[in-house]
C-alpha cells in the first residue's frame, strides 16, 4: 500500500555489479549478475521510510555489456515515468564500468525537470561491506528530494552527488571512484541528508536531443573510437570507415589531443573523401582541448572524454546536423557564452 505522503519513484534495474553475487563474502572479483531490481530493493527495507518504489527490470547484464539495444527503452521508459504526474524522480541501478556514459545519454535525451539518479557499486551484495545498498538508498533520497529538481541526470556513489554530464569513473577498484575533477561535486550526502553546493543549473554547452522517434538501435550511426599510442597505424580510419561503416570518428589523441604526423594526413585525406566528422578528444583522464591544437578540417572536443564525445556525436549525427553545425556542440577548450 502506497504511503499518500510520500513522492513515488520508478527505479530500472539494468544490472552490475549492485545486482551480483559472488562465491564468498570475501569475493570481490570474478563475481556475476544474479539478482534483479526488486530485489535489490527488498534487500533496503528502509527504503519504504522515503519514496513509494515501483521498479522495472530493463536488463540484467555487467554495463560493459550495454548498448542501444537496452538505453533505448531504458530512455523511454524513464521518459514516460518522468511525464507521468505519478512520479516525482527515477533512480536507475546501473553498473559501473559504462555508468557514466548511459548518465551522458540520459541527461542530453531526457527533457524533465524532474531528477534521475544513477547508482552502482564496486562490491557485489555479497561482499562484506558492500556498497550497493547505500547507494541505492542514498539514489532514491536523492530523487525523492525537492532540492534534486532541475539538476538532470546525476550519479551517486560513496555519499557524492556528481553531475552525469561531467562525471567520469577514475578508478577500477575504488569506492570514491565517480569524479569530476575540474567541475567537481554537485552535492553530498550526509546523516540521511541531501546536500547541494549549487543552486539548479545545466552545465555550458549541455543540449537537449529529442529521442522520441529512436526505436532501434541501428537507427544510431556508427562512430569509433581509435586510441593514440607510439606508432599507432594510420590506416586505422579507413578500416573503420570502409569495413566497418563508421559515420564520424573520434580520436582520444596523447596529451590533449596530439595525433601522428603521418596519421594527420591520412585523417584530413579521409575527411576530405567522406566528408565525415573527426573529432578530436584525448586518452589522458582530464583536461581540454585547445582550439590551436586541432587542424583546421577537424573538431576539438572540448573538455569532453572520448566515451561521451562518441554518444554526443552519435545523437547529433541522428538529428541530420551538418559538420559545422556539430562543431558548435563541441566548443573546443573555451567555453562559449550564451549557450
């Protein structure tokens, strides 16, 4: 029975290590997928004291499995939860390893005041001290609060509220792993608490993609990403274009964005032939892309990753924009005033 005199939330379960078991309660790896949202949610009976939960299992696999083919009823589903009056938020449980790319998607497609909170773990439920219920707990708080409205698309993990645009995961074993670095946390969470450092505000350069119409994920083109390393084939893009039908690359380039010399040429050679968009990103955990380090037929990515310059592209290239209009969606190191 619903308690009348508290929000209700619609939590999806996609799976990760928050829904897995291992062989001990010392097993921290080498564990696997094996429980489902609602029991995820039944293992928190503390739960019921902050939001009425309905939930749905979208998927139940490890997030490196992921793809169109799960974000995109993911996506509508939470769309129609959101446009609903029924439901004040949405929490999605989520595993870690490709959490902040389904945070990016989710935060440039889903056009709602009302908040989405992310949470995994780094422990599966069966390990001895085990995050994920916390997590869980601290997610459905979070959406239940009227201080979470107009803040997107967030993640919480070890008590921080991180914005799903900025937030990239920064170490494979740690707790305190979801980090924004130069844009820092949103807020915290303290004492059963929701805490923000900022008033409500989209960050510069975050737009919003109407997905309504995507129902498959082959109506997403393809974009690939080609890693930067000493002697790396500059052959690379044509394999990726010609094989593999790539519609726009990115390249997660050394420093904050260096390709090869030999490389460059066969990329300005390609874009020329195709007429295809390159972005230019870098394989170093943080920092920008200067706008004097990208050639002139290229696009910088700004102070986004590879991983969310990829979905970014990807959702452009599904709207029908034209090359110079999706370089204004990457301002390349500075920011662009009015956005």
């Amino acid at each position: 029975m619903k308690n009348s005199s508290l929000p209700s939330i619609k939590t999806f379960g996609t799976g990760g290590t928050i829904a897995s078991k291992g062989a001990t309660s010392a097993t921290t790896a080498g564990y696997s997928v094996g429980l489902t949202v609602d029991d995820l949610i039944e293992a928190v009976p503390s739960l019921t004291n902050k939001a009425n939960l309905d939930f749905l299992q979208v998927s139940n696999v490890g997030s490196e499995s992921l793809n169109y083919t799960q974000l995109i009823p993911l996506y509508h589903n939470i769309s129609e939860a959101l446009a609903s009056d029924e439901y004040a938020g949405a929490v999605v449980t989520h595993g870690t390893d490709t959490m902040e790319e389904t945070a990016f998607f989710l935060d440039l497609t889903i056009n709602s005041e009302k908040p989405i909170c992310i949470a995994g773990a780094m422990r599966p439920a069966t390990a001895t001290s085990a995050d994920g219920p916390m997590n869980l707990y601290q997610a459905v708080s979070i959406s239940a609060s009227e201080k979470s409205l107009g803040r997107g698309t967030m993640i919480t993990m070890n008590d921080r509220i991180a914005s799903g645009f900025w937030t990239t995961k920064m170490n494979a074993n740690s707790f305190d792993t979801f980090i924004a670095d130069e844009q820092g946390y949103l807020g915290y969470f303290s004492n059963d608490d929701v805490g923000y450092y900022y008033p409500p505000v989209k960050p510069n350069g975050c737009q919003f993609f109407d997905a309504s119409n995507l129902t498959d994920a082959s109506e997403v083109p393809e974009v690939i990403i080609l890693y930067s390393y000493q002697g790396v084939n500059p052959k690379l893009i044509v394999k990726a274009i010609e094989d593999l039908g790539a519609k726009g690359i990115v390249l997660a380039g050394s420093g904050a964005d260096s390709w090869t010399t030999t490389g460059n040429i066969v990329n300005e050679e390609i874009f020329e032939e195709y007429n295809i968009p390159i972005i230019h990103s870098r394989r170093t955990v943080d920092g920008g892309v200067p706008r004097d380090d990208v050639p002139e037929w290229a696009i910088g990515s700004g102070y986004l990753n590879p991983q969310k310059s990829r979905i970014l592209l990807q959702l452009c290239l599904y709207s029908g924009y034209s090359i110079d209009h999706i370089s204004q969606f990457f301002p390349a190191f500075t920011v662009v005033e009015g956005w």
